[in-house]
C-alpha cells in the first residue's frame, strides 16, 4: 500500500497496530524491570552470591524509585519524538528502535545518575543505561505493534 505522496515510504497504519501513545506510556516500566534482570544475570555470572528472592524485589523497588523518572524522560525526550520522526518516513521498525534506545539509554542513564550524585563507574552506568534502552524500546515495539521488518518498497525502476 503505497504512500500517495511517496510510493517508497510505508503508511503509518502498515507501520504499527496500535497508536505510539500506548507504548510511549507503558514501556518505560521495562527500563528498571530490565535493570533487574541485568543485575540477577551479571551476580550469577561473576560468581557473586545469587540475588535471592528478596534481594530482587528490593532491588527492583529501587530501580523503580530511581529509574522510573529517567526513563520516562528518555522517552519523551528522544524515543517518542524518534519514533514519529522514524513513522514520518517511513522508517519504523523494531531493531532501529531498539538500537535507538540502546544508545539512547547509553547517555541518558549516566545523565540520571550525575543529576543524583551518585558515584558509579561511567561504563558500568552506559552499560547498564544500553540494557535499558534497549528494553524500553523493545518494550515500546511490542505495545505497539510496530513491525520487525519494513515491507518490501516497490522497485523505482518501474515507478518512472
């Protein structure tokens, strides 16, 4: 279904199912929920003691608490206004989103934890900033629907 202005840009409806409001307000839950899952994955693999069932709620409350606020200012900020930016041309898909979000979520962590004065090693907050990002965009593609691959664009060849 070509666009009338454009017959290589896909329409907005092919693009998503459902309208980028939604995810833009659920998905930033997946960022501290992401944050979790990483700090259980990294105890485990560098041999710390397991994170019980406890220790992962509290865990989650706090990045909760904290995280909450910086991750729904990274999406107002820059995964909304990326998405329709993406959706305008024709571009969106889940994998841009989610390589957006992970470098997104790479500077914006950082920016959070500086604006609370916390002292954390500046590769640990990017790499853990790129985990969230990336959940909060994989998170924002599914609540919306927003498709895995772009359809196939007509050939130009033929066009003209």
């Amino acid at each position: 279904m070509p666009n009338p202005v454009d017959p290589h840009r896909m329409p907005a409806s092919v693009a998503h199912r459902r309208p980028l409001w939604i995810g833009a307000l659920l998905a930033p839950w997946a960022g501290p929920v992401a944050l979790t899952f990483a700090a259980w994955g990294h105890s485990a693999l560098v041999g710390a003691p397991r994170m019980g069932g406890n220790e992962a709620v509290e865990f989650l409350a706090f990045a909760l608490a904290l995280g909450l606020p910086v991750s729904y200012a990274g999406m107002f900020a820059f995964g909304w206004p990326f998405a329709l930016w993406l959706r305008r041309r024709g571009m969106l898909a889940a994998p841009v989103l989610c390589l957006a979000g992970a470098a997104a979520g790479a500077v914006v962590l950082p920016l959070g934890v500086r604006a609370l004065d916390a002292h954390i090693a500046l590769a640990a907050q990017a790499a853990a900033g790129a985990i969230a990002g990336g959940g909060v965009a994989l998170a924002f593609s599914l609540a919306c629907g927003i498709r895995w691959r772009r359809p196939a664009l007509p050939d130009r060849t033929k066009s003209q």
